[in-house]
C-alpha cells in the first residue's frame, strides 16, 4: 500500500466521505457489459468509506454490480458501477460503491467530514504544529 493523502478532486462537490487518494491492490469480478464474467487485478486511484475509484480494461456497464476484493486482507464486497469516467491507456476509470459504507474495508483512518487542508491539524504532525 502507498501513503495516501487528502486532496478534493472536485472541489466544489460535497461529499459523503472524504476522499484520500490512495494505491490498495484489489481483485476486481463480476460481469463485463457483454455480459461475459471478467476478473481483473488493479489497484485503486482514491479510496473513501463509501467505495473506491480504479481503472480497469474490463468495460462495465453503470450501475452493474462487481466484488471488489481488498489483496492484502482478502476480505471482498459487493459493489455497483456509480460512476463511469474517461478510458486512458486502454483502461476507464470506475468509481465503484459498496452497497452500505465500510469504513473499515480499506483499515485507514479518513479525516472528518468538515476537514481541509486549511484545517489547524493539517499542519501538525503527530500532534506537533509545524508552521509555514
């Protein structure tokens, strides 16, 4: 797994969960949009409590529903195709849903809901303020 850190992709959009932009190996299975079963290893863009974005060769349809599998804890849930973006280098970037929020699918801690980056504690490392 790679550090993840905290950055609004769409920074007028408000959010359910906070989003951090974070690499998890994860195994992607379900149906492609021909209908054909499909399973494919990825990793993800961003991860938040409510699912995952990734980028993935196998084309899916919105609102189709996958398992996405996390490779390091092998735990696996299901998933539904919220959101369908651009295809770059032969993969389209997925935004996948789980089907009730998981916090704790992908074991980090993500920032309250009113946090940004010019939150007081975003410039504080382990509890000591470092200034600019």
């Amino acid at each position: 797994m790679n550090q993840g850190s905290y950055t609004p992709l769409h920074p007028g959009a408000r959010r359910r969960s906070q989003r951090v932009l974070m690499q998890v190996g994860v195994r992607i299975r379900g149906k492609d949009a021909q209908g054909k079963d499909f399973e494919e290893l990825t990793a993800t863009l961003a991860i938040n409590a409510h699912g995952a974005l990734v980028l993935l060769t196998a084309r899916l349809t919105s609102g189709g529903t996958v398992h996405m599998r996390h490779n390091k804890t092998e735990e696996e849930q299901e998933c539904h195709v919220a959101f369908l973006g651009p295809v770059r280098g032969g993969k389209g970037e997925l935004g996948l849903e789980f089907t009730a929020p998981r916090p704790t699918f992908w074991r980090v801690a993500f920032p309250p809901e009113d946090w940004t980056p010019r939150s007081p504690e975003a410039r504080t490392v382990s509890g000591v303020r470092t200034t600019k």
